[in-house]
C-alpha cells in the first residue's frame, strides 16, 4: 500500500494551490482513501472505544445529525495522513499568514505544532467522524477550538454520492468586506477530499491582500446516510 506522504505527495499542488487562492477550497481530485478504507472508517462509528465524545448536532443548535471526535491514540493510518497532509499545507499556511500580517511561523512538521497546541492548553484531538442520515444537515460555522488554529483542514466523503446518500452537498460561504457573502457547492466522489480555509484567508487586491471570513457545512441529507471524516490540524482546549 502507498504511503500517505507518497499519496500526498502526488497530488497535483499547484491546481490545489490556484483553487485554495481564488475560492477558498480545493478538492484533492481523486480520492485519497480506497472504498475498502472508507467503509472500514464509516464503521468505526458504531465502536464507542475509538472515540472522546459524541455530540448530537440539534441538542445545541448546530444542525441536525450527529458527530463523535476521534480519542487517542488516533488510528495509526490517520495519524500518519494528519502528519503528511500538515507538513505539506504549512508552507502555504505561512505564506497565508505573511499575507494577512500573521506571525508566519508554523513549523514544518506536525508534531512540533501538536507540541505547540499541547503547551497551549489545547489537549484534545479533532479529527472527527460525522453521520448524517435522511433530513440532517450541518449549519455554517468554524472549527476553531482555542487561540492556536491551523488555518486549513479537510472533509474526506466516505460513501457514495447518488448511491449511498442524495443531498448532502459541501457549501462554504465567503464573507467579504462591505460585498455580499459569495457561496460555493462542492461536490466529491467517495474517498476524495476537500481541503478549505478554517477562518480566515488572505485575497489579494489592488492595495494588497485583504481578509475574508470563510464558514462550512452541508445541505439537507435527501435520502440514505452520508459519513465523513474530518482532519484538523490544531487540537482541542
């Protein structure tokens, strides 16, 4: 089996780059774990030992459906994913925070920035698996977690669109200064993954860059049940 860093490596960065620049998401434009790989994570949903804690979307206002957060140790593939995904994103984080004149000094590694967020008081691992099923939807919103926040993360789809699940479609919206927010739908095949701004990101204009707001979530799940994976970057208070 390819490695993850391998896998990573081969994606074609600067079409991702393009995309994360002018729209704030970028798909991976292939799928980056196999249908046997997704439907072994979609079923770890139903093994309570895998995870820290479970929260039902609609007991808080955040939607309807439900999540659970990953506990450590992390399951040692998706650790290994987290580590090549970060080390070849925090370049581009660096480059994002020069732009909005952000101290630009995430370190090139993974482990280094866990260690940052642990000193920080941020504990807690992120990565998450999400269910929807027929009627749930995700309200907009942003994964930030604490003070320390990686400005990029991804959403990895686990089933099969049109066949598993209709509905459920990724929409980011972008708020700019003084314009009307813009929206964007993303559609992924199973196992690709779309990679978005967390909060803010830098857009460049005629007096230099400027920053937009960028939120996250998914339209009403139509029919079947729709699981993803989330990777984020920076842990938990």
């Amino acid at each position: 089996m390819t490695a993850p860093a391998s896998q990573v490596d081969a994606l074609d960065w600067p079409r991702i780059e393009d995309d994360l620049a002018t729209r704030g998401c970028a798909t991976t434009g292939a799928a980056i774990f196999t249908p046997k790989e997704c439907a072994a994570l979609a079923a770890m949903y139903d093994q309570p030992r895998h995870f820290r804690s479970r929260v039902v979307m609609q007991r808080h206002g955040f939607g309807q459906g439900e999540y659970q957060y990953f506990a450590n140790p992390l399951p040692p593939k998706l650790t290994a994913w987290r580590s090549a995904l970060y080390e070849r994103l925090a370049p581009l984080a660096n480059a994002w925070a020069a732009a909005m004149g952000l101290p630009a000094d995430y370190p090139p590694d993974h482990a280094a920035y866990l260690a940052r967020c642990h000193a920080a008081g941020q504990l807690r691992p992120t990565p998450l698996l999400l269910r929807y099923d027929e009627g749930d939807y995700n309200c907009l919103h942003q994964d930030l977690y604490g003070d320390l926040q990686f400005p990029l993360q991804l959403t990895v789809l686990l089933n099969r669109p049109g066949e598993d699940f209709t509905g459920g479609e990724f929409v980011l919206t972008e708020q700019r200064p003084r314009m009307q927010s813009r929206a964007e739908v993303v559609s992924l095949a199973q196992g690709e993954a779309v990679i978005f701004a967390v909060n803010q990101r830098p857009v460049a204009g005629t007096r230099g860059s400027y920053r937009v707001t960028m939120r996250h979530g998914v339209s009403r799940v139509r029919s079947g049940r729709r699981h993803t994976l989330g990777i984020i970057f920076h842990d938990a208070r």
